[in-house]
C-alpha cells in the first residue's frame, strides 16, 4: 500500500511540475506574442519614394506678319497686332519675367529721310492681359523706339505660368509722309 500511495504521490508531483511548467510557457509564449504585434513597425519595411518635376524655359510667340491698315497724311492708321504670348515653363519657386518691345523706323521706296515714318510715331498698347497660373501681369502702354523698353511684366509668380495679350498700334502719319507701303520690323523679347 505504501508502494501506491509513494507512487501516486510522485506521479501527482510529475503532472503537478508539468501543469506548472506548462502554465508558466503558455503565459510566456502568449507575452511574447503580443510583444512583438504591438512593437512599432514590428519589421515592416519603409520604402523613400522620389520623382522628378521637370523644368522648362521661357519662351515667348508672336504673329510674323501684320497689316495694320490704311490711312492719309495726318491720319492715324491703328490695328491689332494678333496675339502675344508668354509662356514660362521653368517651375520656378518665384517666378519673374519682362517683356520687352522695339522697332525699326518704318520706311517706303528707298527710305530716304521723306521716306521715313520714325518708330517714335508708333504707340504699343498691350491692352488685357490674360493669365494662367499663379502670375501677376502688368501692362504699360509704351511709344516704339528703336530702343527695347519693358512693355508687360510677370511677378509674384510660382510654378509654370503664361500670359497673352493683343497688342493695339497706333501709327501718327506725319503730314508731310509720301505715298507707299511701309514696312518695320517689330522685335519682342522675353527674359
């Protein structure tokens, strides 16, 4: 009898070691467990992203040809130029551009003094300005010279930006013009 009760208080022993041990590891690996879910990131992978905004430049167009009217001596012949447009693809933080203008005198024949109608007789009105963008446009009616001088101005401006305009001329025919067709060159510049 001594023998079953020695015996089944050793195997009561053995499973009592084995429920411990068996409660302490479920605990422990159940710890474990919820460690590493909560640790921040817990091993996933951060990735740097890049891309690349690309620039352009600042460029200007403008009719090639114009036919501004007809008129007398002491008249004044006036017109629209066509459309002038800026465009400033340069993705610039601040943005800044000038426009400028000047011409040839205009002249007939073999453009003798009498047949010349000087650029200072010609006014340049750049009218409305229509912008797209983040740009402030500033126009300032000028009288040609052979001169460049700042006609429309861009400031204030962030990123791709363009501007346009229909530029009015106004010719003063002097009285004591000759006959003909005359010709100028018109040069418009952006920078």
């Amino acid at each position: 009898m001594r023998k079953s009760i020695a015996l089944a208080l050793s195997m009561a022993a053995i499973g009592a070691t084995m429920l411990t041990s068996a409660a302490m590891t479920g605990p422990v690996m159940a710890a474990t467990t919820t460690r590493v879910a909560d640790t921040p990131g817990g091993g996933d992978p951060d990735t740097t992203m890049t891309f690349t905004v690309t620039v352009g430049a600042l460029t200007m167009t403008a009719p090639t040809t114009v036919d501004l009217g007809a008129g007398g001596p002491g008249t004044t012949i006036s017109g629209a130029l066509g459309p002038v447009a800026v465009t400033d693809a340069r993705a610039l933080l601040t943005a800044t551009w000038t426009a400028t203008v000047s011409s040839s005198d205009f002249t007939t024949g073999g453009g003798t003094p009498a047949e010349t109608i000087p650029a200072t007789d010609v006014a340049y009105d750049p009218g409305t300005i229509t912008t797209t963008g983040t740009i402030t446009a500033t126009g300032t009616p000028v009288t040609l010279s052979n001169a460049a001088q700042p006609t429309v101005t861009g400031s204030a401006g962030v990123g791709d930006n363009s501007a346009s305009w229909n530029p009015a001329l106004a010719v003063a025919v002097p009285s004591s013009a000759v006959g003909g067709a005359y010709t100028a060159t018109l040069t418009q510049s952006v920078s």
